[in-house]
C-alpha cells in the first residue's frame, strides 16, 4: 500500500481537496458503526459523481488499497469499519432521487438517499417502498442494498432485494456496469440478486433502481399483550399456520416493553411479559373478519388484552415503541450487542426458550425485540464494555445464541449481516464447499479483494 | 469412440445400467438444436448427480440438464453436447414443514404433481408459482429458466418465493445455499445466482419454497375490447388502483383463441383478470373491475368461477405447449421492459409479424411488462428464418427503446443460427462471463447455450 500523504494528494486530484477528510476527528468519526468493532480509515472520500466513484475505484485498485462504501454507519456486524485500514466512501454528496417513475412503479436514486426520506417522498404521490428497516430515519438506501435490510413489513413484501431490481455498479478495477433494469427478467445471471446483501464486497453501487407500490386502500394495527412470552410466541406461530400473512408480526419481551415504555410512555403496559404488533393491511372489504380471526387466535393462546388502533395517531404510536425499541434498551447498561439469528417460525417459542436460559447461564441480561412473524430474533445482549469478563461472556452467549438458531433448523443472521461479528458462525452454517462456491463469486466480481476485505467470507476452514 | 463407450460403462456403474441411454435412436428424442448427445443419464439422487458431473468435468464432457424436456429449445446452439443429464428420477419431497409454510422438494419433481399434493395438505396449500409449460414443467426446469405466470403480478417470482436451494456445482460439489427461513443474509445469495442460470452454473437439485395456503375465493374476468389502446388505458387505471387483483393479462385474438374461443369471438383483443383473496375482496374485485371496464370501453364481462377459472388458468398455462404439438417449429419470443410499454410491443409485434405473413399469438403480462409471443412456423423453418430473424430484431429494438430487452424462448435451428437468442448485449455480460469461467473452467455446463 502506498504512502498516506501521497494517497491523500492523489484522491484530492480527483474529488477535490475539501471531499477527502484526513483530520484526526474525522478519522475517529468514522473509526465505528452500530457494532462493537473499532478500526480507523486511513482517509475518507466524498464522492460527487459516478465519474469520481469509479477514478477513486480505479486508484484504489492500482494501489491495491482497501476501500468500503459507507452509508450512515448503523451496520449492526462491523461490516462497514476499515479493519484493514484504506479509503471509507462516504455518499452524502450522492442523495439525490433521480427519478420518480410511477407509470412503471419504479424510483431511481443515489446510494445516499435516506430510506424514510424517500418514503416521505413517495406518499405525496400515494407509493410506497416496502422495505422499513427500523433504522430507515437515518439508513441510507445503498447501505440498505449492502446488507439486504428487512424491516417489520417484509414479513408480507420481502426484504431489499425483493424490492432492488437494478443497479448502476462500479466494479473493482472502477468499470461501471448496469445489473437488471427498470424492466424485469433481463438476461443472464441475477447479479443484481447477488449484489444486494453482498455487504460492500462485491462492488459500489451508484444507482439503485427500485420497485414502488400503490398505497394499500386499508391498514388495521393491533396490539395484542401476554402473560407468558411462550403464548406470545405460540400465537404467532398458530397465525402463520392458519394461512394469515398479516404486513407485521411483531415482538417484545418484557425487557424492552419496559424499557421502551419508560423512555417513550406509549402506553404498553409494564408487566406484560410480551406484546406482539399485528398490522393487516389489503383491501377494506373482508378486514374486520380477519381481524376478528387474528383476535380469536390470540385468545386461544390466553391473550391478556387487544388494543386496536383507532385512527393514525394510535398507530403510530404502537409504532414508535417498537421501531426506537433499540435506542430504549440502549440506556440500560452502557452496551449492547444485537444478534439476528432467524429461525423457521414453528420454532420460535422453543428458541426463546434457549434464549432465556442462555441469559441466566452467563448472567447477563438480553431484552429481546424481533420479526417475529419472519422467526427473525433479535436478542439485546446487555453488557458494559469496560468489564473484560462481562465482555467475554457476552461474546461466548452470542455464538451460542447462533448456535442454538442453526441447531433449530435456521441461520445466523436475518437482516444485519455477517460482517466481521458473525465470521466464525459461519462455519455453523456452511461446509467448505459451500463457501468455496461463495469465493468464486468474489472472485470473479473483485480478483484484487480491494473491496471490504476480511468480510463476510472466512476461510474456507476454520483455523484451528 | 472407445474411449466413450468405456464411459457409458462408468456411467452405469454411478447410476444403474437401466439409467443411461445410448443407443442412437432412443437419443434422438434427447437433443438439443438437432444435435444429438452421446448418452443421456438418469441419476437417482442427488449424489449420483454429483458423481455424474465430477465424471464429466474430469473428462471435459458437454452436460445438458433436462426435467420434463419443455424448455430444451432455450439458449442459444450448443457447441456441444456429450451427456444430457435427466432429473425426473431426483424428485424427492424432503422436508415438508406445511406449518411454517416452507417445503423442500427435489428439483425432478413436475410442478403440477406437487400442487396437487399440496392441495389436499390440510386447509390446502401452493407453492406462489404459475408458468408456462404448468401441466409438465419440472421445478428444476422452471427454476433454471426463472419461468413465469400471470399471478406474479401479486406473488412475485421465483427470487421472491424461494428461500434457499441444493446444486451441484460443476466441479462435482454438492453445495447449498439459503435454508428455511424466510429472511436469511448469511454470505451471498447463491439461490437468486441460480435462480435463472439456465444450467450454465451449476445443477439444480433441490429447492426449498415458501407456501401460501390456497386462497378463499377466486375468480376469472375475461373483458374484450376492440382497440388494443383501449385495452391499455383500461389496464393502466387497475394497475395504479388500489384494487390489487392477482394478475392482469392482455390477449390478442390469436391467443385468445387458443385458450377461450367464446372470448375470442367478441373482440379483437382481451383483458383478464383473477382475483384471488377472501370473499369479500374478489366479490368487490369482481363487481368494481366489471363496472370499470364497462365504463372504460369493454364490449362484455365474463366472469369465470370454479371450474371454469381454473380451466382458463390451466389452458392459458399450455398454450405454448398445445402449439408446439401442433407444430414443434414453432417460434416463442418474450420481451421484457417497463410496465407502460407492454402495449408498444404488442403493437410492434403484431405490425411486424403481420407484416411478413406471420399470425403472431400475444399474451402480456401487462402488470409485470412481460409480453410473450409465439409465431406459427410449420414446416419450412429453413425458408422463413430470414423473415422471423427479421421481425426479432426489430423486435429487440423496440423493446431496448422501452428499457427492456427481448429474447428467443424457442426456435428451429435454421433461426437461430441467424439471431442472438438473448437480444441486445449488456455491460454486466463482463461479470456474467467471470462468473461463468470461475465456477465452470472446463466450460462444461450447457456450453454455447446460455447468455454468458
């Protein structure tokens, strides 16, 4: 790798000087996401323009030095910290919705696009972008295709890449392609399917191409509190298994009801053991009756009490509790750590079964908020980072905790991605063989390995 | 010739003497563009497979998988074909967890087969999946070809169904990719790299798929309308609507034909929907899209329930195949741009083909910017390519103009030899080509045929 100043000089030739950040500050601004992991940039860029993205590219690549695109820095799994040092790619100068086409249904944007943003864009003109990752406020919409981010409704819309159908990329020797299209079932190999989730490995991506829909005509939000989080758990698995896709299937235990109830008082009440948050949405004409069988499922599985929300207002405070659920169990101890183990959803009451008696074995308190719908945990592990045995702990009942989802039939993570956290559970899931296939992949889209080096992808074994 | 006569003995020995193919009259029935191969294996398991694949990659021997055969006129020619390799006997159901409604099943398994099982589990099952060749595809076929129906206008298509899937890679390993669950980010989506890689990547065996249990209440609406625009502007309003029926179509006469002859009779060109959801939804779907298309210039509403909306479903399904009974010459093409454009190429397409003589059938998926057409050929396939390699290109064309691409689903080997069966190139084929070369360096799968 070359020389720092000479790096520096070299990027300010091509962004401007004032779009690469050297200063000590800044380096520390972007030494960190939303996981524990620690590593500082050796500098930052500010991209404009395709041109600049695919120039920087192209330098990196000749220099063989590392680069990763930054969105907002909330990746949950260190997938956007430099651990090996190099160039972060910031993309605030590239937010800019380039077109809004609801003939076709479809919205192209830049990568620095924050997801609510388009959103609140979109609802003027009566669309919607499903995807509702529970960050969207601050999300940006390429870190969003990076790690392939759910959110509450794709339980009944899928995840990102269900709703990305096409991208501008610039690959790793700073070539820029177009995968997929406006249109669908372009042909070839879906290397838009392969990029979204790829976790900044395989290449940057400058333009999204995204599908819209109409807005649902009706939207019924239930809120449904339990005793017992096993009748929590039990009531979601009987709603799926009566063929009810509801749009959200929603979970809290009591950890995070309290914690959410303290710091936002939206009225959940403090000794429920667990809420769940049902939301119908469809056509008006058949709504109340389903509504009427989610309610009957409920009380099968002695449910406590069903709140239904009358009108927006009530809606959107359900919603509130659940979507800063994390920023509210965040004040109880100075850290958390947030696993996203999925499990099939037959298996979701025995899993948090295991979930809660991991806790006490290590002693540690984990509030547990999640997809429930999708089987998609969300396990809080709370800790203080300071105490090095605590911190020991907290990672052994992590592994654990992926151990025990894989051990259920399901993987080891759902939505946030594998990044550096999650390298080890890997093996959990995947022979050598199998990631042997994933290396060829990388390979073929980056030969150099510029792009997130040391992520997502261990070695095909495990050292000893 | 020794050399692959002591191969055929080794085959037998991976997969049963019964399981192999050689004699060159029943081989006939297995090639691929006129080209015959020189044994056609019928593993048993998915580990046969990967013993059939490991042998040909170390003897660099051209592999064609095969389901029920409804898709071997795909891709382009074959540069060659040693070994087809059939799926019909690896058709397992391995894991059926109906409650979480995830099923895996191995890929020889028809389609139709499966959907019948699943509709008499419980409260009634299906997997979200309806394309063409439906009474005789396999899953593996419809998978590889990323196959689809009118219903993906509300279900999606296979990326969006499928949750996770078992290849065999061309180097032999067995690998998988996904799982059961229904959101998973563990490494990358090899599943939706394989979905639709024509088996040029690998041999899919086995795929796990979400299920949706069978809805309450289900309906067809068959609307004709005597210009084509008028059909359009129609289809427009529905799909910007809040009504969400489960698909959309527009037929012109010659399809329409084909699959409702009554229908057909009334006008030039017809809208059709289903509706799919609980009772009160397709009950207000079936009075509001009547009411509307009434207003909006439709000459009649015919409603289809039962029998009769399964039947149209089932018979527009094998359209394709009940024309290429008829006439095994015949030309499929499918274009693909955004939703608005649906009826520029249907216009184009029938302009074009009428043109040169041709009586093209059209089916759109007006809802996805899918339009499918299919040109009767007969016998004189030699001399009409020029004419049918004429009207693809002008085709592909428009198709490019409306951000979309157009291909060659089916043709005789006389057309093909004057087009690109996959439209326009694009700057991702540079990747496609990487890909192709990493994970198949021997060139082995499907080689020549698919886009990359």
């Amino acid at each position: 790798m070359m020389e720092r100043e000479k790096m520096i000089q070299e990027l300010a030739k091509i962004v401007g000087k004032e779009d690469v950040l050297t200063s000590e500050m800044q380096i520390r601004l972007y030494e960190y996401d939303a996981s524990l992991i620690r590593s500082k940039p050796d500098c930052i860029v500010l991209p404009s323009s395709t041109d600049e993205v695919s120039k920087v590219v192209k330098f990196a690549h000749d220099h063989k030095i590392p680069i990763i695109a930054r969105g907002a820095g909330t990746n949950l799994s260190g997938g956007s910290v430099l651990t090996k040092g190099g160039i972060a790619m910031l993309f605030t100068r590239m937010n800019k919705i380039l077109e809004i086409d609801t003939e076709n249904q479809r919205v192209v944007v830049e990568p620095g696009v924050v997801t609510l943003d388009l959103k609140g864009v979109l609802a003027k003109h009566g669309y919607v972008y499903q995807p509702d990752p529970a960050s969207e406020k601050v999300t940006t919409l390429g870190g969003n295709a990076g790690e392939n981010s759910g959110g509450p409704h794709c339980l009944k819309y899928g995840v990102t890449s269900n709703h990305t159908l096409g991208a501008e990329v610039v690959l790793s020797d700073g070539t820029v392609v177009t995968t997929g299209g406006k249109s669908l079932d372009n042909p070839g190999f879906d290397l838009t399917g392969v990029l979204v989730g790829s976790e900044g490995t395989l290449g940057i991506v400058t333009k999204l191409i995204l599908r819209i829909m109409p807005n649902q005509e009706a939207v019924k939000t239930m809120m449904a509190i339990f005793n017992s989080i096993e009748d929590g758990g039990g009531t979601v698995s009987a709603i799926i298994a009566d063929g009810i896709i509801p749009a959200t299937l929603e979970m809290m235990d009591n950890l995070t009801i309290k914690a959410v109830e303290e710091a936002y008082k939206v009225g959940f009440p403090l000794d429920a053991a667990a809420i769940l948050i049902i939301e119908l949405d469809g056509l008006k004409d058949g709504m109340e009756r389903l509504s009427e069988r989610v309610a009957e499922l409920c009380r099968k599985n002695n449910v406590r009490e069903i709140r239904i929300a009358q009108n927006q207002a009530e809606r959107d405070k359900i919603w509130a509790g659940r979507k800063g659920a994390f920023g509210a169990v965040g004040r109880l101890r100075p850290n958390y750590l947030v696993n996203d183990g999925t499990v099939p959803r037959t298996k979701l009451p025995a899993t948090l079964k295991k979930v809660f008696e991991i806790s006490k074995k290590y002693n540690i308190p984990i509030a547990n908020v999640f997809h429930a719908g999708d089987g998609n945990l969300h396990p809080l592990i709370l800790f203080d980072e300071r105490d090095k045995d605590e911190l020991r702990r907290v990672h052994e009942a992590a592994m654990e905790i992926m151990k025990v989802c894989v051990d259920m039939g399901g993987t080891i993570s759902g939505e946030h991605g594998i990044g550096v956290e999650k390298l080890d559970a890997m093996y959990f899931v995947f022979t050598p063989k199998d990631l042997s296939a994933m290396k060829k992949v990388k390979e073929a889209f980056d030969p150099d390995g510029i792009y997130n080096p040391g992520k997502l992808l261990p070695p095909l074994t495990k050292a000893a | 010739m020794s050399n692959m006569e002591e191969g055929i003995s080794a085959l037998k020995g991976m997969v049963g003497e019964a399981n192999v193919a050689s004699d060159p009259d029943r081989l006939r029935a297995y090639s691929i563009d006129g080209l015959s191969p020189q044994a056609a294996v019928f593993p048993g398991s998915i580990e046969e497979v990967s013993k059939v694949v490991a042998f040909a990659n170390e003897r660099k021997l051209s592999l064609a998988p095969r389901g029920s055969g409804t898709k071997m006129s795909w891709g382009a020619l074959p540069r060659k074909v040693d070994l087809v390799l059939g799926m019909e006997r690896v058709n397992r159901v391995t894991d059926s967890d109906i409650d979480n409604l995830t099923l895996s099943v191995e890929c020889g398994m028809p389609l139709a087969e499966m959907q019948k099982r699943l509709a008499k589990e419980g409260r009634g099952y299906f997997i979200p999946l309806d394309p063409p060749f439906g009474s005789k595809a396999t899953l593996g076929g419809v998978i590889a070809t990323n196959a689809t129906g009118p219903r993906r206008f509300v279900y999606g298509s296979a990326r969006d169904q499928l949750l996770g899937l078992k290849a065999v890679l061309p180097n032999g390993d067995i690998v998988v990719a996904g799982g059961k669950c229904v959101k998973n980010v563990s490494g990358y989506d090899m599943t939706k790299l394989l979905i639709g890689s024509g088996g040029a990547l690998g041999i899919l065996c086995e795929i796990t798929t979400r299920l949706l249990p069978l809805t309450e209440a289900e309906a067809t609406l068959i609307l004709p309308f005597k210009e084509l625009e008028g059909a359009a502007k129609f289809v427009r309003e529905i799909v910007h609507s809040k009504i969400f029926p489960a698909a959309i179509e527009v037929f012109n006469g010659t399809a329409m034909a084909g699959v409702h002859s009554e229908a057909a009779a009334k006008a030039p060109y017809s809208v059709v929907f289903a509706c799919e959801s609980v009772v009160e939804a397709v009950e207000r779907q079936i009075a509001e899209l009547g009411a509307m298309g009434r207003k909006g210039g439709a000459v009649d509403v015919t409603t289809l329930k039962a029998e009769g909306h399964k039947a149209f479903w089932a018979a527009l399904s094998d359209f394709p195949l009940a024309l290429r009974q008829r006439d095994p010459n015949a030309v499929g093409v499918k274009a693909n741009v955004v939703l608005s454009k649906f009826v520029e190429i249907m216009a184009a397409a029938e302009r074009e083909a009428k043109g040169r003589g041709f009586d093209i059938a059209l089916v759109a998926q007006a809802g996805n910017g899918i339009v499918q057409g299919y040109l009767p050929v007969g016998s004189d396939a030699a001399a009409k390519a020029g004419g049918i390699a004429d009207f693809f290109g002008r085709i592909v064309a428009e198709a490019v103009k409306c951000d979309g691409n157009c291909i060659v689903e089916a043709a005789p080997r006389a057309v093909k030899e004057k087009v690109n069966v996959w439209g326009q190139p694009r700057s991702d084929s540079v990747v496609m080509k990487r890909l192709k070369e990493k994970i198949d360096p021997a060139d082995i799968m499907n080689t020549g045929r698919i886009v990359a």
